[in-house]
C-alpha cells in the first residue's frame, strides 16, 4: 500500500469517526473481508456477517469507503436465466437476526477502487442505516485461489 493511499484511509476514518452514534451499537460486524484485486480490476466486492443485537428492525441503506470512487449495497439476483447485480436501496435486517454478505449474494460493491487492493490491507467501510446511525468498520483484503 503506497503511503499516499495509507494517509487518504487515515483522513477518512478521521473525519467519519464523529458520525458514529449511539445506535450503532445495536449492529455487529464479523467476518468482514475483501477480495484482492484481480489485476487490472476497476471495481471489488466486500463481505460480512451483520447482527441486529436490537428489538427493533433495522434498514441498511448505504455504505461508504474512502477506498472507492462509489460504492453501494449489491444482491444478486437471477434475471432469464443470468446472474446480474443489483443496488438493494433498503436491506432490513429483523432485531436479533443477521445477515450474511457472502460471493454469489448480497456484497458491498466499489465502483473505482483507487488503488489495488492487496492482501493483508484492511479497507475501512462506514455502513448507514434509515435511522441515521452509522456503523464502521475494517475488512481484511484476502487473496482469493
Ligand atoms: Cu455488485
């Protein structure tokens, strides 16, 4: 990772540190993983488990990373027969329930990512949600075989 690209994630995390509320705590995140960039690659995916520890359902409406150009919530869903993508505007995750973010379903999706993402690299990300809180959090660049 260039040091150019190690001091815009600082500035980022920095400046997105005061918008964590206090609802945030209603929301886990494990197992949260990117892929490594294939070379030549404009875009990548992000992966995790997110836990309502809530009473109350909650709505995942965004997510932001100083990683990519965009990014948005992504499903994938089967349309005559093929596999395409498409932007969940409104995920709702059930109090006490999670759900998972895995290849194939839903992902966290960077249109233009800034720099390759390598291994062993963590890419921050900030997730929202309807209510106005916002949860962060780093996933861990993984080599994919
Ligand atoms: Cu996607």
């Amino acid at each position: 990772m260039t040091k150019l690209f190690t001091a815009m994630l600082t500035v980022g995390m920095v400046l997105w540190g005061s918008a964590v509320n206090a609802a945030s705590a209603q929301v886990e995140i494990v197992n949260a993983w990117v892929k490594e960039s294939i070379p030549g690659a404009m875009n990548g995916a992000g992966y995790l488990e997110l836990t309502n520890t809530g009473d109350s359902e909650m709505v995942l409406i965004g997510v932001k990373t100083p990683a990519a150009g965009r990014s948005e919530v992504h499903e994938h869903v089967m349309a005559n027969g093929m596999m395409k993508m498409q932007h969940v505007h409104h995920l709702a995750i059930p109090a006490r329930e999670t759900v998972v973010f895995q290849p194939g379903g839903y992902h966290l999706m960077m249109f233009g990512v800034k720099q390759p993402l390598r291994a062993g690299d963590t890419v921050p990300f900030v997730l929202e949600f309807a209510d106005g809180a916002t949860v962060e959090f780093g996933a861990k660049v993984v080599k994919i075989q």
